[in-house]
C-alpha cells in the first residue's frame, strides 16, 4: 500500500474552478464514505479550505486508484470529470508525503505561513476518524504531518503576526477605506459586519475585537450561533442579527466579513444600501463566493475576495520559509525511516520470539532431566538468567544491524535473510504485522 494524493488548489485552478469544486457539510461526509468503499482505497481523508480541495489515500494500485478519486471528486463536486482533470494534481509515495508536511507547515498556502492550516488538516483528519475512513496508514502520516506544521511555527518565525487569509485581507481593506483612523492600524475605529457564524467568523470577531474595531455585528443564518460567537471571550461591543437583516445592519457598516459555508450568494447587489458617502468595502472569505459578482460594480463599493490575494507576493521573509523547509525534509527522512523499521519489525520479534521459545523448551528439557531434586528452583532460575542474557546479546548486533539497514536500498533483503538463516515461521511474521496496527491505536 502506498500514500497518494490527488487535488486542486489555488495554484493550480482557478477560483471559478475552485469555487464550483468546494467541498464541505454534508457533501464532504458522504464523499469520505464512498472513497473508503472504494475497491482500490484502504484509508482515506480529504483536506477542503477555501483554496483547495484534496483526497489523501492508501492505496494498492496507483493508476486504479488516481482514476477512482477523480471520478468520486467530480461526481461530489457535482463538476464534469472533463472539466476538473486539467487543473487536479497527484502526488504519491515520497512526494505525496513531501506535500503534504509542506501544506500543513503554510509553504503551500495562498498566504505563506497561514496560521489556519495546521487547524484545517487537524480537522480532516479527525472527521476521517469520526467516520472510520482512516487507520494506521495516514494516522501515522497525519501525526507527523501535524508535528511538522507545530515545529514551523515554534522554531520559526513563518507565522509571526499571525499572518492568515483574514490578516493579509483586512490590510488591504484598510487601504480601500476612505477615511484613515489616525495612528491605528487594521480594523481599529471601524463599523464592522461579520457574516456567518463559524471558525473564520470567529477569528473575524476575535480580530476585530482585539483591533479596536468601532462596532462589531455578527450575522448568521441561526441567531443562537452568532450570540455563542458574540460571547466568547475576549470579545467587546459586539451584537447579532439574522440575514434577513443584512441591508440595514450594511447601512451602519465600514468593512463586512464574508466566510459563510452557504452554497449560494448571501449577498446581492440589490441587497447593497445606495448612496452612501464613504467605501464600504466587503473581504468575501468564502468558497463558493458569498457576495455577487455583480456587487463589485456598484459605486462606492469594493470588494477583495480570493482571487484578490492571488496578485499578491508572500510576506514570509526568505529565511524563514527555508528554514521551514529544513523542518519538512527533516520530518520526511524521520517519517521514511519509521516505515523501512516498520517493515523489518515483525521479523525481529519474530526472531526474539523464536528465540525464547528454545530458550524455555530447553530449560524444561533440563529440569526433566535432572529431576526435582537434582537442582534447587534458585539454581534453575539462574541458569534461565543466564541462557537469556546470552540469547539477547547473540540477538543483539543482528537484529539492531537489520534495523539499522531498513533505509538502505537492500533493506528488505537483509530482513529476508534473516528469515531464512534462522528458519522464522511465515505466520508468525504474518500474526505479528497484523497485530501492530492494532497496537499503534492502543493507548
């Protein structure tokens, strides 16, 4: 079984295509269910944020494999196979795992260093697990991945600033607002309308908050979840309306925060108050859009989505993205190492296992022989120290060798080997490699 990956993401679509391709809900769960009913897919989970949409699978067949995700993503993004092959991706073995430690450490990111990622790639693997579609496969690749993305930003600086879609966006919208708040930077003195009600809107509120924003509205769907975001704590000045509110709460406001998961628009143009006399500007976060094409036409107005960011260079400074680069390659040697050893592993506990088994058949052989009376239970019990302490230290040098040689080329040679020199029973190899993935999910 080997990782695969197959994928669009803003660099390789555009956001027209990424737009019609966003996955979540309801939709995200029974595409999990399928590819894990898939003939050629043994574990599966899938990554979907605002810019990128993507299937991490185990798999036995690599063109089997490619060809089922790309049909179950087609068929669940309800786009023509014809029309999402171009922009897709694939990745598999060693750079499939390359990828993704890159994703999760933000050097993939729209933003370099985006802060959320590590978050997003946590809550894919969790709703995977929820619903049984992942196992020891990609839980060990997704542990590491995660580690990878924590060591990014604890011996970095890749994240400093907290650098997201949402930080990079609102400075740009503070350059669009007409009138400058003197000597405060961000969302500081600013009439501002967050619409939606999950993670994004959170760290919209949070943000806005800290900032020193004027006014904050939080707009959703359902009121009982904007007034649990309007309470969190940390958060001031802030109340709630429902969207059928959303023309006059837009009337009071300078900056609107778009990051609903809606399928549809949640704003329209006739939905926009006319005549105001200073910019409203709205940072539409979502995927698929929130806000109508057609608004950014209006007078006055300006609207900075996705496809805005994409003209925009990175602000991580060089140094830190090679260093984050150093963590990866670092992870990756570590993450391919832990495979080649896991490999050999059931041969040397195979090895030890048989091992001990003539150890203990012999020293029933001898307390047979030698009678009840013919040696105290002390005496026995140093003889059986001592046939052990041996044992281990023949076993020792070949079986740390073995170890040792799992990420050479031949590794799996010198396994073989051992098995043949010390005639190790196929099945006992066979019960031992099925009985680890089931101690790895041991606690």
């Amino acid at each position: 079984m080997s990782v695969l990956v197959v994928g669009l993401s803003n660099k390789s679509a555009p956001m027209t295509i990424l737009e019609r391709a966003a996955i979540s809900g309801d939709t995200l769960t029974k595409l999990l269910t399928d590819l894990a009913q898939a003939e050629p897919l043994a574990e599966a989970f899938v990554v979907s944020t605002c810019n990128r949409v993507e299937v991490y699978a185990d798999v036995d067949r690599f063109h089997v494999g490619v060809t089922a995700i790309c049909e179950l993503l087609a068929r669940h993004c309800g786009v023509p196979a014809q029309e999402l092959t171009p922009y897709l991706y694939v990745h598999y073995e060693g750079r499939a795992v390359r990828h993704v430690l890159a994703v999760t450490s933000g050097l993939d990111s729209m933003v370099i260093g985006d802060e959320q990622i590590v978050g997003q790639v946590r809550s894919a693997i969790k709703l995977a697990g929820e619903h049984g579609t992942i196992g020891p496969v990609l839980g060990r690749l997704g542990r590491v991945a995660l580690r990878a993305g924590k060591r990014a930003r604890a011996e970095t600086e890749i994240g400093r600033a907290g650098v997201s879609l949402l930080s990079v966006t609102i400075e740009l919208a503070s350059a669009s607002v007409a009138t400058p708040v003197s000597g405060r930077a961000g969302l500081a003195g600013r009439d501002v309308l967050v619409v939606g009600a999950g993670s994004m809107s959170a760290l919209a509120v949070t943000t806005a908050s800290r900032d020193g924003a004027a006014s904050i509205v939080v707009a959703n769907r359902t009121r009982e979840r904007a007034e649990r975001l309007a309470t969190q704590p940390g958060v001031a000045m802030t109340r709630v309306a429902g969207l059928a509110d959303l023309p006059a709460v837009m009337a009071d406001a300078d900056i609107v925060i778009c990051c609903t998961g809606a399928a549809g628009h949640v704003i329209t143009a006739d939905m926009v108050p006319a005549g105001r006399r200073e910019t409203l500007v709205f940072l539409d976060l979502a995927m698929p859009r929130d806000v109508e094409p057609a608004v950014a036409s209006l007078p006055g107005i300006v609207v900075i989505g996705l496809d805005t960011l994409r003209e925009h260079g990175s602000v991580a400074a060089a140094n830190d993205v090679a260093a984050v680069r150093a963590i990866v390659a670092a992870e990756l040697a570590a993450y391919h190492s832990a495979i080649n050893a896991a490999r050999v592993a059931p041969t040397v506990v195979a090895l030890r296992a048989r091992a001990a088994e003539v150890v203990d058949a012999e020293l029933a052989r001898l307390a047979g022989r030698l009678g009840v009376d013919g040696l105290g239970s002390h005496a026995l019990d140093e003889v059986a120290r001592t046939l052990r302490r041996v044992t281990d230290k023949l076993l020792h040098a070949p079986t740390v060798r073995v170890k040792e040689l799992a990420d050479t080329p031949a590794g799996t040679e010198y396994a073989a080997a051992l098995r043949v020199l010390f005639d190790l029973d196929p099945r006992a190899i066979e019960a031992v490699t099925r009985a680890a993935p089931e101690q790895e999910r041991s606690p």
